[in-house]
C-alpha cells in the first residue's frame, strides 16, 4: 500500500520534466515524500500528515523551520526594496563578513559562495595555489560536495573499496560519470582517523591539502580518535599542506565557533554552510589571511576565481546575519544541548532493554543510533559492524508514527531549537513502541 499518492503522482510528473523527478539527486529516497509546509519542529506532507522532524534540511535549518526572527530580517530586506546589482560592494556583505569573523577564531578574512560545495572547490583551489602541488587527501564516507575532487567514496559498498587497508589508500568510488582518469590520480582516500595513511600519502605524492569534516558526520556522528585532529594540525605544519575543515554541517550546529572551537585545533582554511544561514543558500570560505588573499593576489598566475552573479544575494546574507546574530546572543546552544542529551538518555533506555547490540553517537544537536556494540571509528568500522537492515525499517517505522529522520541508514539526525522537551518526549514514547515491534 502507498501511503503517500500524492507525493508520488507529484514525482511522477516531475520527472516528465525533470531526470529523477528532483532536483538534487541526494534527496531521492524510499519513500519518497513531499513536504509542503514547515513551522519551528514540525513538518506537513502533501497528504497533510504532520511530522516532527530531525531532518532539517541535511541539518540546515538550524533554528527551526521558518524561524521568526530570519523570515522577518528577510521580509525587511526585500521591503527595503534592497537589489541584486552585481556591481560594487554591498552593505550586507561586508557587515556579514565582520560577524562571521567575531564568531569564528580561525577566520581572519572570508568569501561568500552560494553553496557549501563550491566553498570546498574553491578551498581545494588556494590549497592547490598556494603550495604549487596537485595532490589532496579525503576520507572514506565524507561528503564535502559534487565536484571532481570530492565526488567519491561516499557510501561505498565493501565490493568497491575492499578490505581496510591501513597504511595505504582506498580505490577512488566515483559518484559520478565524466571525471577523467587523470583527475582521478590526483585524490586520495583514506579512512577517517588513520595517522598512518596520511602519513603513507605524503610520503609518496606532492600534497596540496587534506579535506575532511572534523567529525565525520555525512555517515552519522564519527568522532575524532584523541590526538587525531592535533596530528594532522602537526603533519600540514611539518610537510607544508594546508589542513582544511569542511564544516558545511559542523559549523554553527556544535558551537558559534565551529567544532574547531571545541577541538581547538586551527584550520587553515574552512568552509561553511548549511546553518549559517540558518538554510538559505551560502557557503563561505574562511581562514588565514595570507590564504584568502590568494583571491586578489598580484601575481596573475597564483590568482584564485572567483566569482558567481548570486554571491551573498541579500535575501540570502540577510537571513544570515539574522541567523548569526541569534546564535550570538546566547541560549541556543545550552537549549539543543540539553534536549540532545534528554533524547540520548531515552534512547539508551529503550534499546538497553532490548538486549540488541546499539551505540547512540551524539554531538551537541547531532545524533545518529548505531546498530553495533561500540561506536564507530571510520567508514569501515560501520560497514563491518552496523546493522543496515535493522536501521532502515527502523527508520520507516518512525516515519509511519510521524518522526522523520532521513529514510537511508546511518543518516545523521538533528534537533533544532525550535525543538521542545514534549518533542523529545513523544519521540520517545512513540521509539519505544516501535523498537517493542520491532
């Protein structure tokens, strides 16, 4: 029985116009629902089922749907009549540009994409434009966007990827067809937390950077080893690569700082998105001075592009500045936190009572139940050990009793502020009864 035929007959004349029926591949999913409407927690579908929802938009609406103070910063803007002139500076950009900077210690200068993956492109290339090299180093199951470099290794199957291998490197698992061989050769994959490969890598090839979330979290919630961050920190400084944070879902979700506030431990360069703008479209490229200014550098051979008609369109940076002015004035994250450990304490509960092997990983906001007996490590820690069949109809079920989280295993789920303590409540209530099921 299809439980949702509105949504489907929706995708089905999409897809008369539109290859796979949506516009960004990554939110097709079985069952694939349409959501209309959403307010603070809660999400409404075409058949007018309500949710409470720890989805968010991959996890950018960070205050909640349709947060208040955001949506009323940009109906000002567009009642001010303010314009998209691609001409000049603009106010917006330049007071966006001085809070992100308050906020941020890593950050001494930015420039302002529309989307989180070209904020990774272009990070890749000062890295490539200031060391002179072509080579760079990704993780096993990060997700840090769709160009060439990064459109690999995923969530790769063990067919692709083989046998842990440690030291040495993964075959590149392409997500998409058209990349040439020969750009193929310039990435390498290692698993998350492994020293010993990095170092394998440097050894044997010119690297211009390593990229990696500090927290693994496109595979759920994978936590930095002790001494693993400050090693790379160690190795970029000794060998002369730049270390770069994707913090595209890290960033503003853990701290106002980012995760490398918590960690301590200083990129050279950093992209953003998602929450910055509380899920309108940026992307930011922070960092180093001396690496940011490889943008307008003298010299038109180690010049960086870059350029796009819709950076920092103010609706957009408005809404940003709305977002990071919220987050600054305090409360938010003590409220996420606290709610984030009230639904760990439950679920502790509810699956300790079960007798099946689980691992509730939980950041902050973010969280992910593992089905193993010990909390992951790397992308092949979870391939090995983590029940995908159970997580998968665990996760359809919850949506049946109106608790949506991502229908693909291991998927990270997040709580916004606009969640409340029933929220968490009647998640639970409505967990426990299913796992019972189950």
């Amino acid at each position: 029985m299809n439980a949702w035929p509105k949504s489907s007959a929706l995708l089905k004349s999409n897809e008369q116009w539109i290859p796979g029926g949506v516009v960004s591949l990554n939110r097709k999913s079985d069952p694939n629902i349409c959501f209309e409407k959403g307010k603070g927690s809660r999400v409404w579908d075409l058949e007018g089922n309500e949710y409470i929802d720890y989805q968010a938009g991959f996890a950018a609406a960070f205050l909640g749907h349709n947060d208040p103070d955001v949506n009323e910063a940009v109906q000002q803007t567009l009642g001010a009549s303010t314009l998209l002139m691609g001409a000049g500076p603009t106010n917006l950009e330049g007071e966006f540009a001085r809070l992100f900077c308050e906020c941020v210690p890593s950050a001494d200068s930015v420039q302002i994409t529309t989307t989180g993956s070209e904020a990774t492109y272009h990070a890749l290339r000062i890295a490539r434009a200031v060391t002179g090299r072509d080579h760079i180093i990704v993780m096993q199951g990060g997700y840090n966007g769709w160009h060439n470099d990064v459109a690999c290794n995923v969530i790769s199957s063990l067919a692709d990827v083989g046998e842990r291998v440690s030291p040495g490197e993964y075959p590149f698992d392409s997500l998409s067809a058209g990349i040439p061989a020969q750009h193929k050769a310039l990435v390498h994959v290692v698993n998350y937390n492994d020293i010993a490969s990095i170092e394998y890598i440097i050894k044997r090839y010119p690297v211009a950077g390593v990229l990696l979330e500090p927290i693994l979290q496109n595979v759920g919630i994978v936590k930095p080893l002790p001494g693993y961050l400050e090693s790379l920190r160690k190795l970029a400084d000794e060998n002369g690569f730049l270390l770069i944070f994707d913090e595209v879902k890290t960033g503003f979700r853990h701290a106002l700082g980012g995760y490398q506030q918590l960690c301590g431990v200083r990129p050279d360069l950093s992209t953003f998105g998602k929450a910055v703008a509380n899920g309108y479209p940026m992307g930011v490229i922070a960092g180093k001075k001396e690496y940011l200014d490889y943008f307008i550098h003298p010299e038109k051979s180690k010049r960086v592009l870059i350029a796009g008609t819709f950076n920092a369109h103010p609706l957009t940076t408005a809404a940003a500045i709305a977002t990071l002015r919220k987050l600054a004035a305090g409360g938010v994250y003590e409220h996420v936190n606290k709610l984030g450990q009230l639904l760990e304490d439950g679920l502790n509960d509810i699956f300790s009572a079960t007798g099946r092997p689980f691992k509730v990983a939980r950041q902050g906001s973010a969280f992910c139940v593992y089905f193993m007996d010990h909390a992951p490590v790397d992308f092949h820690d979870i391939l090995k050990h983590h029940d995908f069949a159970f997580d998968k109809n665990y996760r359809l079920q919850l949506i049946e009793k109106g608790i949506f989280n991502f229908p693909l295993p291991i998927k990270q789920g997040s709580i916004s502020f606009a969640h409340t303590v029933k929220d968490i409540e009647e998640t639970l209530e409505k967990t426990k009864i299913i796992v019972a099921q189950l």
